[in-house]
C-alpha cells in the first residue's frame, strides 16, 4: 500500500513517459491494463525508498563474516534491541543486506516541526540524520534538546528560515534538535554538523554516520551488480569512464585484488577529489582519477611515453564501465521529479558520444558495461538497439550474475537481445511495507528475491568487441 503520493513529473515530462510506458510492442504483449498497471505500480515505488539497505563490504580489508558480525552489533545497539536480520546475498558475495522497516504508521507528530529540502528528507528516509545545510526552516521557539517532528519540503517552495510552512510537506518521523533556531540561522555564516538526530523515523534504516567508514561503502544493489557483470581481472587495464563518487571504481579495484589500473575519469574537480578519497580510505592502490571529459578522451596523436592520463590511444583498455550520466529517474525515493523535458532528452546524444568514444578506447576482444540509474527507453534500449547497428564490432553478452529482469518492449530489440539486458524495475513486486513481526515469519530466500527487485530503478548491457573496426 502506498504511504506516500506517487512521485510527481512536470507536465511534459509525464506526457513523455506515458508515452514510453504505452508503447505499440509494450501494450501488444502485455495488454492496456496490464502496461497501465504496471507502470502506476512504478510511480508509487519510486517515491518509497527500496526495502533494503545494501551495504558493500570491501573485501580487500575484511571478510563479509567478520563485518556481518560487527554490524549485527551496530544495529542492535541503534535499534534498541530490536532483532533485524543481517543477510548474505548468495550471488552477490560481498554485499550485505538489512531489511528497512516502515512505513511506521503510528508515530505521533509534535508541535514544533523542522522543514528540510527535498534531497535531505531523502536522505533521512534511507537512514540519515539531518545536517545543518539541510534544514530549511523550523518552528519559532524551536531550542537544543526539543523533540520536532521533521518533514520534507519536496516542492522546493519553503523560504529559507521561514516560521511556518503549509505548502506541500511530507512527515519523515521525530528527531532531537541538537541547536536551537537562532544557531540553525546564525548570521555569523551557514553552519556546518549534526542539526537534528532522528530517533523515530517513519522507515527505520540503519545509519551509517562514521560505522566502519573503511570495511562498508552503501551501495545500491544493482550498482554492485555492475561491477560483477564487468567482472575484472587481476593485472588488467580498465576505464570507469565517468567514475564519481567512486563506488563502482573502487569496486571493481577490489574485485581485481588492486592488481592491475583502474584509470577513473569524471569532468568535475570536486567529484575527482572525492574518487580519491574513497580509494585512499578503502585503502586502492590501483586506482588513478583524472579530472577529464570523457567524450574527448580518445587521443589523436601519439602520446608520450610517460603519460598516465587522458586522453587515450586507440584499443588501450581490456574492459570499459561507462555507466552514463542520465536523468536518473530510477533513484529511490523521489516524490517530485525537477528536471525538464529538454533536460531528459539531452542526455541521449551526451551517452552517444561517450559510448562513441569508449568503443575506440577498448582492445578487440574487450568487455564494454553500458548502464544507467535510469527507467527510459531513450537511455537504454534504444540504446543498445543504436550500437548495435552503429558498431557491427559489438555483440551483446550474457551477463553474470543475471538478477534484474529482462530488457523492456518498445525500441525493436529481439525476445533473444531483450533477454541478455538487465532492467532493475520495482513495480515488478507490490509496494508492500515491513515489519518485525513479517520478518520473524519470512523465508530468507523470499527475502532475498525481495530484495534483488524492490531497489533502485536500473538498466545493464553488456559488449563483447569482436574486432578491431
């Protein structure tokens, strides 16, 4: 059942994507209603969060048993003594999974309310505390110590340091402020730390505010997948062609035992500087970032013997993640949608280029990962179906481990092509919510198969490059 609205698009935006989910081949195999369905069941997921939380446990420093153990110790001691299981995934052997309970329908609201932007309240209803930059107004007399209840501006129409809001909020649970309002606001400048410490939130996820900052990286599931698809070797060269935060980078360094290069690219400074300091705090050594457009990477001239970073011979690495930018309607959760419809269209040619460019980049024989966090078909199938014909060197592959659903109808791609795609679609499961009691009485397999289709909405495909054309 449905807690919260399903997440709101801009007009144009929602004509768009009816469109997509309405398609002639769509609604040929499985029917109106059916498509109908199917695609109102996804609105409604997207604005709940996933109903697990994905941990990755980098394995290069610890074992997945020895921080089972230690996080079954964490979460014990935030939850009260509340039993919540901890999950190995059986095809996913370095993840762990830990079941998000809610939607908690009988929390009881106070007085004095904190109002936090939209990307916060995201954040919160995925475990987080809020942080000061976070809040965008609070009650009048709010003080250090004082129970708030906390809601989401998702609109984006609060006035910062208003009084009151009664605009569009949603209620995310209760918190202790840990400032008063006069230091929220100070004129001396924003400042920075902990605002409010969420202690009944309406989904109770664990929060990992400094829990094992160098054994545990939060991971959407289908992000993990990626990495094994790609499934590097030790001694390799591999491009993570637009690589911030890093999460799949540093990944795919573990995955290869931190032997071989890992060149990792992303065109923002910022984002650079954060790729190195998830590799430096996993302890990576092979992995190299440059801050580098990657749609320009491909060198033209001969490049000089010592050289390290881009731009790049042709036919220099052995397997290539380009895992796009895109409009990211996938994310869980979301209740408003922003961006435009020129917005979401600009992306399709931005992920042509930079697929151009990583097929001239890969050695015959190479392994090439084309994914997005994305539910268009603009972005991913039609995709595929475009470097198919555009590249006749590329053959789509079977990936491994294949956990996500087949491809989706509507760009002309073959059952058989159709097949070889993964497509990460919540609305394949009912919205359900959970809690101790249902999970004291569940299988862990129903568990885990839960778990590998509530997520994050997300698209894979995999290339081999037969030759050298």
């Amino acid at each position: 059942m449905s807690f919260f609205p399903k997440i709101a698009f801009q007009y144009e935006v929602e004509e768009y994507l009816t469109k997509v989910f309405r398609n002639n081949e769509l609604i040929t195999a499985l029917g109106t209603q059916e498509a109908e369905n199917k695609y109102q069941s996804l609105l409604s997921h997207l604005s709940h969060p996933p109903a697990f939380t994905t941990v990755r446990v980098n394995t290069h420093l610890a074992s997945v048993k020895d921080v089972k153990k230690l996080l079954l110790e964490e979460i014990q001691k935030q939850f009260k003594g509340l039993l919540v299981p901890v999950l190995e995934h059986p095809k996913l052997q370095d993840i762990l999974l830990i079941p998000v309970i809610g939607p908690r329908r009988d929390l009881k609201k106070h007085a004095s309310e904190v109002i936090v932007g939209a990307r916060c309240g995201y954040a919160v209803l995925r475990g987080a505390h809020v942080y000061v930059p976070g809040i965008v107004s609070t009650s009048k007399f709010v003080k250090a110590g004082d129970l708030v209840s906390v809601y989401s501006d998702i609109e984006g129409r609060c006035k910062r340091g208003a009084r009151e809001f009664d605009g569009v909020k949603v209620f995310l649970g209760n918190g202790i402020s840990e400032l008063s309002r006069s230091e929220i606001f100070s004129s001396s400048g924003p400042l920075k730390g902990l605002g409010i410490r969420i202690i009944e939130p309406v989904y109770l996820s664990p929060s990992f505010d400094n829990v094992l900052p160098s054994h545990l990286f939060l991971q959407n599931l289908p992000s993990v997948v990626v990495s094994h698809v790609l499934n590097p070797q030790p001694g390799e060269k591999i491009l993570d062609m637009c690589a911030a935060p890093g999460g799949k980078t540093t990944h795919i360094a573990t995955l290869m035992h931190d032997q071989g290069e890992i060149i990792a690219m992303d065109k923002t400074a910022n984002k650079v500087k954060k790729i190195k300091q998830n590799a430096e705090l996993l302890q990576l050594k092979c992995i190299k970032a440059f801050c580098y457009d990657g749609t320009k990477a491909l060198s033209v001239e001969k490049r000089e013997d010592k050289q390290e970073g881009p731009p790049f011979l042709p036919e220099s690495f052995d397997r290539i993640l380009l895992d796009a930018p895109c409009s990211g309607m996938g994310q869980r959760p979301n209740m408003a949608y922003s961006s435009t419809l020129k917005e979401v269209t600009s992306y399709q040619p931005l992920q042509r280029k930079l697929f151009t460019v990583a097929v001239k980049l890969l050695k015959p024989g190479g392994v090439l990962v084309y994914s997005t966090c994305t539910i268009t078909l603009s972005e991913n199938e039609e995709q595929v179906a475009w470097a198919l014909k555009t590249f006749p060197c590329l053959q789509l592959h079977p990936q491994e481990p294949h956990i996500g659903g087949e491809g989706m109808k509507g760009a002309g791609l073959s059952l058989d092509q159709l097949k070889l795609l993964q497509r990460f679609d919540p609305s394949a499961v009912t919205l359900q919510g959970m809690d101790v009691n249902s999970l004291q009485g569940s299988r862990e397999d129903d568990l885990i198969s839960l778990a590998n289709k509530d997520c994050i909405g997300f698209f894979i495909a995999k290339f081999i490059k037969s030759n050298s054309k």
